[in-house]
C-alpha cells in the first residue's frame, strides 16, 4: 500500500488585500477558521501563562527571594491557573473539536455555525476582560489590580469586605462571560454529533474523537453551568448584599466550595477526554492497528463522564465534612480511576504486536501514557482521605495536577498539533525539530514536576511565596525551577517549527500519515466545504476500506 | 472524486438523523436546568437558617392566578404550533398571542408580589438567607420568562408582517420547547418556595 501523498499542490486561496483578510477572519462562521482562531487564542494565553508561572518559580528558586512581592505572587498564582483552565485548555480544545468533527464525521460545517463564532468571541472577551484587571481593577477606590483570590476564589475571601475594588468582579464576570461561549460551544458539538454524520456512520463508526468529543460537549453543559450560577451568586453578594456565602447572616463559605467543586472535579475530566480522543487517533495509525477494544474504550469514557460528577469533595477532605461523607467521596474517586486505567490498557493493547512508528507525535503519545499513569496513581493516593489530611494543600497535590495537565493533558496536545498540522496548513513541521522538542520538554517536565513531589512530602504548603530556608526544600526548589528554562526553550523551539513550516514546509498532501478517517481524505488545507460530495460509510475506517477495497473493514465488524 | 467504497444507495436514502434544532435546544434546556438545580439546592439549604426578618410563613402567599396563567400558556403555545403545523396562520396567530398575553400577565403578577414584598413586608434580597434565595430564584426564573416573552413577541410580530409560513413549524417548535421548560421550571420552584419551604 502506497502511503505517498495523492496531491502535491497545496490549496492555496489567492492572496487578497490585508485589511479584507483580516475581515473574512473576524467575521468567519467557517469550522475550520474557527478552530484554528481559538487555537491561536489559547497558544498566545498559553505564553502569558506560563510567563506567569516563571514568575512564580523565579520568586521560589531560593528561600527569602525577592523577585516579586507577596501581593503579586498571590495575583501570579491566581492567574496563572485561570488562564490556564479558562483560556489555554478550554479554547484549545474546542478549537481542535471545531476543525477535526465536520470532517471527520463527512460534514460541511457545524450544526449551529453562528453559534460557532459567538461562541469563540465571547470567549475571547472572556479572556481579554479578565486581563483587562491588570490595567483597570483599580476601579475607582485605587485597590486591586488582578485578581489575587486563587483560581477558585473561595468565599468568604471574596467578599465585598475582604477582596475590596474589582478584581474579584474580573474574576468572576470574565469567567462568566467565557463560560457562555463553553457552554454554547458544546450545545454546538452535541447537536452537530448527533445530527450531522454522513450516511452509514451510526454512532459505532464514529470516530473515537467524535465520541469523545460527544461526552466532553455533553459534560461542558452539565459542568460549565454550576460555576455560573456561583458566579452569579457572587455577584448578587458583592453587588446587591445577598448573603449566600455571608456566615455573618448565616450563610455558609462551604456551599461556595462545592459549588465550585461540583464544576472543578467534572471540568478537569472534560480537560482530558479531548487528549484521551487525540492519543486515541493517534496511536493506532501509528502502531499500523486499529484501536484495541473501541466500544470498551466508548463505555470506559461515558463511564468515566458519570462518576466523575460523584467525586468532587475529594478537594474538600480537609474542611471537617463527616466520615459518611468522606468515606463516600473516596470510594466514588478510587472508581473513576477503573475506567481510565481500562483505557491505558487498551492503548497499550493496540501497540501491543503493531509496526510502530516513532514520528513526532506518537513520541508524545507515549509520553502521555507514562505520565498519564503515574499522574493517576499519585491521584488514587490522593484519594485516600488520611493521606490527602497530611498532604492536601501541599505541593504534591501541585505536582499531581501538574502531571496530569502538563504531563497527560499538554503531552496530548502536542501530539495533536504535530498530527494535523500538515492538514490545516498543507506543510509538514521539521521531524528533527519536533523530536528535539519532545526531548527537551520531557527532561523540562520531569525536572520540575518529579521533583516537586517531594517539598510537598516535606511539608512545602501551596500558595506560598516564600519559605525559611533549612527546611530541606531548597535544593528541591532549586531544581524545579531550573526545569522550567528547558521546557520554556522547547516551547519556543516548537513555536518556531510551526511557525516556519507553516511556510517554508515541504507540502504535505492529503494522507501524510496513511490515515484511516476522513479528515485525511480532504486536501490540506480541505477546501471551505470540506467535502464535494458527501462521503457514505460502511466501516469505522472508511479510508482503509477505499485504499484496501479487497479487504474492508465492514467485513469483520 | 468519489468517496464511497461501494455505492450502497440504501443507507442514504434511510439515513436519517434528529432535526438539529431539537437537539441544540434540548442541551440549552439540560444547562440551564443545571443552574436553577444550583439556585434551588442553595434555597432548600438555606430554609429556616435565616437568622432574623421576615419567614416565608409570615409574608408568601400562593400565587395561584399567575401559576394558572403560566401553566395554561404552555397549553396554548402547544395548540399554536399544531396549527401552523396544519398551515391554519389565523389561528395560530391567535393562540401566539395568547401565549403571550399569559405570559406578560404572569410577570406582571410576579412584580405585583415583588413590590408587596419589597415595600409592604420589608423583604429585600439583602434581609437575610429567605430574601437572598427567594429573590434570586423566582427572579431568575422570571428572567427566563422576560426572555421568552421577547422571543414570543419577536415571533408575533413576523407573523404579523406575514414572514412565518408553515415551513418555519420547526423552528416554532424548538422555541415552544424552551417555553415548555420555562414552565416546568415554574413548577419546581413553586413546588421548593410555596409549598416546601414554608
């Protein structure tokens, strides 16, 4: 079987003035284009971000530095976990659901596309309202500048009295006004899933991105919605003296903590599914397999949908909730961890006996399955509520989530981003330039998060923006820090990849990786209506049984 | 270029798929019922922990008139859209309108109770734990109310202009829906604020 390109010829539209370029991209309802804006969006906050969390780092490097002050420190910490859940994480993956679901499931566009681009506007309002703190939470008392409550401004820190100005109001109408532009991109990604596939692919021959991408969109509606309606009662106490989380008044700090924990546990695995969706793509059509056990891997995620709705208080095992309750959560959170280990198994199943080739994303895939793992397994620690009593609010719990985000989640993303830009910009990246920065990262990464673990196994609490040196934390900071100069420079090392083979590339054709699914079946970049002609299937890998018509797929499903 | 492995014209032609519009409609609902389960979770928390002012007992009164004006609107959006199903413009014009007459005057009772409330009972969304729950979830219910009552009375008024045809019964229905759900919405709260938690 041939895997050369079919067509050698990029797609390329004729070049129009500047200024009506820059129209037809703001005003685009087109999937693709959208996709790719959120995903611009989310690299540009994913710089800011991670500026933000060097900042952090730099101040920690030595015990009694001075690098930034305890107020910035608080604004750092703040956010850098914002910009990273709210306008790094989200957008991106809504971008990558936006450009891969039309054409992976043989449709010109999404169900709802105005909605499509309302959504991404307002998001990026969201964003820049946020940030826009910086400058103006000054408001007109002179106090606040960005918000500096952690990104899940507990109350009663937040109220009125405490957090005095409007940082916390950033925090809160920001959030809010993003979380509209969630949950209208996810009504987009339901409706389109649902409604939109091309003739023959019943939900059992969809894509496992597009199944993934169902549950996620699914989740967003049910998890997106409790943070608003907190976020509303913030407001309501800040702005018209209602009394929802006033103690004073008999209210209650602990109802802000489960309503923010009912979005904040369901949201992180509405983080990782689209990775579990990307390293699902992309590992068979590199181990030459199709997916190992695909309507296991289907249960596993909706599985995997429901019991995390079950599990949040397990970030609250700390605050004295009674042992009904925390036996309850600890059961619910030990559970989830069966299907997601399922999962790993049958990603490595699908390996297992395969061709492998070791391109830059399947680097990064295999990179996600170690890490992913042992972030799982220091979470099922976490899990037990003894353990979290003398290590909650540590920096092990910073490691843990850090592992599972940097390590699991961004590991995935890399790989998606190294797989489909040769579709969205018709150019290959430079191989060597890509193996370079996955090795650069994974050192980067394994410096700063494997060692963190241990300040926080020695006492070293979260959110702190100095310590005392002796305590047996220096060195461990030390390195930590040092970490983040490499991956920093892996980054920059893969910004410049993308950036010059966007346009010095070689051309990559249809079908650079001899894939399976649609999306490969376009040109690259695919013309604006994705397909001429409606494609019809009959198998989960329609392209395998077009270039392998003696042997189809229909014949054994 | 051809896409099909082999042409099977029989999945086409049965290929069908739900119509988009009930589907995205259906997720609006599954949201938004997400935030008022929060608002209602909030008030059944907080009954009988204010600490001082006015108790529900003291100053609520059943809203019958407006509950049967907001229920029977629901009755009346149905027999709309089942006459513009049938082509029948004169009548569902007619029950829109109803609709919509309903659905005003049960805002307009909900102010009614709100001033008596505000300026009769002295209870403000600040008075204590009642006020801010009670306030913030009839009051975001009455805001979804507003909003339909806009959407119903955009519709009218293209029906007036004569730009809805048969053809739009769809997209009728898919509002009639979140009308529905503004409703049942309507039952719950009555339910947790008038019977429960008094």
């Amino acid at each position: 079987m041939s895997s050369e390109s079919i067509a050698l010829t990029a797609v390329r539209e004729p070049s129009r003035p500047l200024g009506d370029a820059l129209y037809s991209w703001v005003t685009t309802v087109d999937h693709k284009r959208l996709g790719i804006l959120y995903i611009l969006y989310a690299i540009l906050f994913l710089v800011i971000g991670g500026i933000e969390a060097s900042v952090m780092r730099l101040q920690l490097i030595v015990p009694h530095n001075h690098f930034v002050s305890p107020q910035t420190f608080n604004r750092m910490f703040t956010m850098h976990g914002t910009t990273m859940v709210f306008f790094v994480a989200m957008p991106v993956l809504f971008g990558f659901g936006n450009y891969l679901i039309p054409l992976m499931i043989g449709a010109r566009d999404m169900a709802f596309p105005r909605l499509n681009a309302w959504s991404f506007w307002l998001t990026a309002f969201g964003g820049l309202l946020l940030y826009f703190s910086f400058v103006g939470g000054n408001g007109l008392y002179g106090a606040g500048s960005a918000p500096d409550v952690g990104w899940f401004a507990y109350a009663p820190l937040t109220a009125k009295t405490f957090s005095v100005g409007h940082s916390t109001d950033f925090w809160t109408l920001g959030l809010l006004v993003s979380g509209f532009g969630s949950i209208g991109a996810a009504v987009n990604f339901v409706a389109t899933i649902v409604c939109l596939r091309c003739p023959g692919m019943s939900l059992g021959k969809m894509p496992l991105l597009v199944w993934l991408n169902l549950v996620m969109g699914a989740m967003v509606l049910l998890v997106i919605s409790p943070l608003t309606a907190a976020q509303v009662m913030l407001s309501l106490d800040r702005f018209l003296g209602a009394h929802f989380f006033d103690t004073q008044a008999g209210g209650s700090a602990v109802l802000w903590m489960h309503f923010f924990w009912i979005f904040g546990h369901p949201e992180v695995y509405v983080l990782v599914i689209p990775a579990f969706a990307f390293v699902s793509e992309i590992i068979p059509v590199f181990s030459r397999k199709p997916i190992f056990g695909y309507p296991v891997m289907v249960a596993a995620t909706v599985c995997i949908g429901f019991v995390s709705f079950g599990v949040w208080a397990h970030h609250m095992f700390t605050i004295g909730m009674n042992s009904y309750a925390n036996s309850f959560f600890v059961i619910t959170t030990m559970v989830v961890g069966v299907p997601t280990g399922i999962k790993i198994f049958n990603w490595l199943g699908t390996m297992w006996g395969g061709k492998l080739q070791f391109k830059t994303p399947m680097l990064f895939c295999i990179g996600f399955l170690f890490q992913f793992l042992v972030a799982g397994l220091t979470g099922i620690m976490l899990a037990a509520a003894p353990f979290d009593w003398q290590l909650g609010n540590s920096y092990f719990v910073v490691a843990h989530f850090h592992y599972v985000i940097v390590g699991g989640i961004l590991f995935g993303l890399f790989a998606a981003f190294y797989y489909w830009f040769p579709k969205m910009s018709g150019h290959l990246y430079n191989e060597k330039l890509g193996t370079l920065h996955f090795w650069l990262f994974v050192i980067g990464f394994h410096l700063t998060f494997d060692f963190m673990h241990i300040p926080g196994i020695l006492g070293m609490p979260r959110r702190i923006y100095t310590y005392e040196p002796g305590r047996g934390w220096d060195l461990w900071n030390f390195i930590v820090t040092i970490g983040v100069f490499f991956q920093a420079v892996a980054i920059l090392i893969f910004v410049g990849n993308l950036l010059y083979s966007m346009f010095k590339g070689k051309l990559a054709g249809n079908d650079p990786w001899d894939g399976w699914t649609l999306e490969w079946s376009t040109s690259s970049p695919p013309p604006e209506y994705n397909f001429a002609r409606i494609p019809v299937v009959r198998s989960r890998r329609p392209l395998w049984d077009l270039k392998h018509p003696e042997d189809p797929d229909w014949k054994y499903e | 270029m051809s896409s099909t492995a082999i042409p099977p014209t029989s999945i086409e032609s049965q290929w069908s798929l739900p119509y988009k519009g009930h589907v995205g409609m259906a997720c609006l609902i599954a949201a938004e019922s997400a935030i008022f389960t929060i608002f209602v979770v909030a008030y059944i928390f907080y009954i009988g922990k204010s600490l001082s002012g006015p108790t529900p007992r003291e100053v609520l009164h059943l809203p019958i008139f407006a509950t049967v004006c907001l229920l029977s609107s629901s009755l009346t959006i149905h027999a709309a859209v089942g006459a513009l199903r049938k082509s029948n413009l004169s009548a569902f014009c007619l029950w829109w309108f109803l609709t919509l007459t309903l659905g005003a005057i049960f805002l307009f009772e909900t102010g009614r109770e709100w001033q008596r409330l505000i300026y009769h009972e002295g209870l403000t969304i600040s008075t204590n734990l009642f006020g801010t729950t009670y306030y913030s979830l009839v009051g975001l219910h009455a805001f979804h109310v507003t909003v339909g009552l806009i959407g119903l009375f955009t519709v009218l008024l293209l029906t007036l202009l004569g730009k809805v045809q048969q053809e739009h019964s769809r997209n009728v229905d898919v509002f009639a829906m979140y009308w529905h759900f503004v409703d049942v919405v309507w039952i719950v709260v009555f339910t947790v604020v008038y019977i429960i938690g008094r």
